[in-house]
C-alpha cells in the first residue's frame, strides 16, 4: 500500500508540474522550453519537498518503536531482576531438618518392631512345645533365638559383601566402634580408593568410582562395609560425605589437567542430602567449583533413591541445577522408568553383571537385561556393569551392547596418592600393597 501512494503522489506531482508549463506557454506566451524548464524547477522541487517529508515520518516511526522496544526491555530487566531475588530468596531457605522431626517416631518403631519379635518368638517357643507333648520321649531340640535383622547400609561401594568375622572389629561393642569411627574422621583417617570404569570392549579408563576405607590407629584398613553401618547408626554419614567431597574435588582437578575426558563417580548417602549443616557446606563447595561439574557424578543406591522424600528429592534438584548429574547403583530390579530418572537428573545406571546375565533377571522387571542398554541410551542415560570378575562375563555382556565396566578383572581400589589432594606428605595413605579384604 506504501509503494502505491507513493506512486499516486509522483502521478499528482507531475501534473502539477505539467499544467504549470502548459499555463505559462499558453496563457502568458512564454516560450516552450522556458515553461518546460520551470515546469521541471517545480517538479524537482516538490520531489524534493516529498523525501523531506518521508524521511521526518520514518524517524518519528523508528523513534517510536525504539522507545516502545527501551520500555519492553526495561519491564522484562525487572522482571527478571524480581524472579532473580526470588531464586536468592529461595536457596537461602534452609531445609527442613526432618531428621530431627523423625528420630523419636523412628525409635518407636523400632521399639514396636523388637516387641512384635519377642512376642513371635514367644509364641514360636510355645508352639514347639505343644507340639511335643505327645512325644515326651523324643528329646525337644533348643529353639534357636531369631538372628536380627540386617540394617541396611550405606557404602561408596558398589554391592557390598559380608564382613569377615574376624576382622579387627568383630567381637567389640556397637558403642566401642562408633567411637573408634568417631576417632578416625576426627583424625583424618578416612582414606579415599579408586577403582576404574573402563569402555568395553577396548577397555580404557574412562571413569573412576571413589571409595571410602578407614585405617585404625595401628595401621590396620578397614572396608566401608564394614564401619559404615556403625557411621549411620552415630549420624556421621554427613561428615564422612563433607570429607569425601572435598578430596574428590580435588582429584577431579587433577585428573581434568590429564584429560577432561575422565570422570569421578562418588557415593553420597541419603542422609546427608537432608543435613542441613553438611549439605550448605557441599552445595557452596560444589557451587564453587561448578566448573568441574561435568566429571563429578553423585551416586545414590537403587533402594535408597526409591525411598527419598520431598526434601532430599529438593536438594537433589538444587545439585542438578548447578550441572551436577547422578548416577543409581546396586540395582537390584529392572522395574525402572528411565524418563523420570533422566528428568531427575540421573544419567548413570550401574547393574551387577550377575544381575544382567540372570536367567531370572526378566522376573524381576519389565524391562529384559538384552534390551536395557539401548532403552536406557534413547533416554540419556549410560549402562554401567559392575562386580565383573571374569573374562567369560565380559563376552556376555558384549553381546547385550555394554559400553562400561567395573570389577576386580580390570582393576582392585588403589589409594589416592597424596599429591591428589594438595597434601605435601601422605601420613593417612597406605601403599597399595596393604592388605585390605575383597568385601567391596
């Protein structure tokens, strides 16, 4: 529409210009080209007059539109400055400490838990004595007293085994040993292993999994699966984890100087998301070296991460938003969803090896060990199996499509040297030639 008033205005000008001439060579006898000539003047003129006029038009437009864009600007910087302050506002908010809140219904159930033990004892007692009456003659066996139950633990490690009987803690009380923990954390005796992730078939290190051991006064390495339990018990996991996290930052950065490529994984317990002192210590740590986020995978066992609640599922949020990503191990069945993992920030599955190679394994999930590894990656995540200890294991799960692999075929735990983590000297490392049982 521009274009054709545009058009209508040079058309009018040019007749003006024209009956301009055509008055004065006509009316007033001026000779032709004289009239064509002012004709032309007039005609210039007004083209003139005209591009004056459209270019005065355009900047008032264009000034307009700047200043309607300064003012959009303007509302969105503080819009933006608003929800800024919100964000602040929000992460200042400490968590809940529902440990404290929960501890006393805890130990009532418990309580209720050993009562309802009692009394099925009892009633097992009385049965088998019923039960002998009419035989007197035949002698009753002894009813054997119900072995407790098992606590379930937490452990950088990946699934565990028993612990010897006789270790260095056996036979002490459960009050001795957590002062024993007690001591070493106070004394920096709680010593950091890696044991490597490698690609398969070629196997190159491209990860390393961090694990915990504790070395007694005497010199003596002492397992996770072995002392954990007791940490748990006294609440010092969040300790333990606020040390762990510090010297795997430290190890991130050495091995980002080798090869940005390699990455840590590192096992933190459930509790400690939901301490409120030791989870602001790791978040401010961590969020000072977010940089290194890429290489540093939080780890959470299956079991445990079914069992978050709201406010631990909060502070895994807060860690995914600063770029930092999880990873699930011990898996113990296939019932998975890998959408809602990946939206959790979860990008790593370890399974056993044993699991994966099952002939039960479809039993327990919906999803068959064979298909697993091409699920998990349409959806991001990465399939890790662990626990391999034999060549005949790693054919087998070449031909399930595993990329990575962990176990004691490629590699054991070594100690972190003491150059890792910033010390001048290795007072709490023990050389790798220290005995240390094969429970992890």
């Amino acid at each position: 529409m521009r274009g054709y008033g545009s058009l209508f205005l040079a058309i009018c000008m040019s007749l003006i210009a024209a009956s301009l001439g055509a008055v004065l060579h006509l009316a007033l006898q001026m000779p032709l080209i004289e009239a064509a000539l002012i004709s032309l003047v007039l005609l210039f003129a007004l083209l003139a007059l005209e591009v004056s006029s459209a270019r005065r038009r355009d900047r008032a437009e264009f000034a307009d539109r700047f200043e309607g864009l300064a003012r959009a600007a303007a509302d969105i910087a503080r819009e933006v400055g608003e929800m800024r302050h919100r964000v602040v506002a929000l992460e200042k908010v400490p968590l809940p400490d529902l440990k404290s809140e929960l501890d006393p219904l805890a130990r009532e159930i418990a309580s209720l838990a050993e009562l309802v033990e009692d009394v099925a004892q009892s009633v097992a007692t009385h049965e088998a004595m019923h039960a002998a009456r009419p035989a007197a003659h035949e002698e009753v066996p002894p009813m054997q007293p119900a072995m407790p139950r098992e606590p379930a633990t937490y452990a950088p490690v990946p699934a565990p085994r028993p612990a010897h009987a006789n270790g260095p803690l056996a036979g002490k009380a459960e009050d001795e040993i957590r002062a024993i923990v007690q001591q070493a954390i106070d004394a920096g005796r709680i010593e950091l292993y890696l044991q490597p992730v490698v690609t398969l078939p070629q196997r190159k290190v491209r990860y390393y999994e961090a694990l915990s051991r504790m070395r007694l006064a005497d010199g003596t390495v002492i397992e996770a699966a072995r002392f954990l339990p007791a940490a748990r018990a006294a609440g010092l996991l969040p300790r333990i984890d606020e040390k762990l996290v510090h010297g795997c930052v430290q190890v991130v950065r050495r091995l980002a100087a080798k090869n940005r490529e390699i990455g840590l994984f590192l096992n933190i317990a459930p509790e400690t998301l939901i301490d409120r002192a030791s989870f602001t210590e790791i978040l401010g740590y961590l969020e000072a070296n977010r940089a290194l986020a890429p290489s540093l995978v939080l780890e959470l066992p299956q079991s445990a991460y079914r069992a978050l609640k709201p406010a631990e599922l909060l502070s895994m949020s807060m860690l995914s938003e600063r770029g930092f990503r999880f990873s699930l191990d011990r898996i113990q069945d296939f019932r998975l969803d890998p959408r809602g993992l990946h939206d959790r920030g979860i990008r790593f599955l370890k399974v056993p090896a044993e699991l994966m190679l099952s002939k039960e394994a479809g039993a327990v999930g919906h999803i068959h060990p064979a298909d697993l590894s091409d699920l998990l990656s349409r959806h991001g995540i990465e399939l890790v199996a662990d626990r391999i200890e034999s060549e005949s294991i790693v054919v087998d799960l070449l031909e399930m499509d595993v990329r990575f692999g962990q176990g004691y075929l490629f590699a054991q735990p070594r100690p972190v040297r003491a150059e890792a983590l910033g010390i001048p000297e290795l007072p709490l490392m023990r050389p790798a030639e220290q005995p240390v049982a094969r429970t992890a």
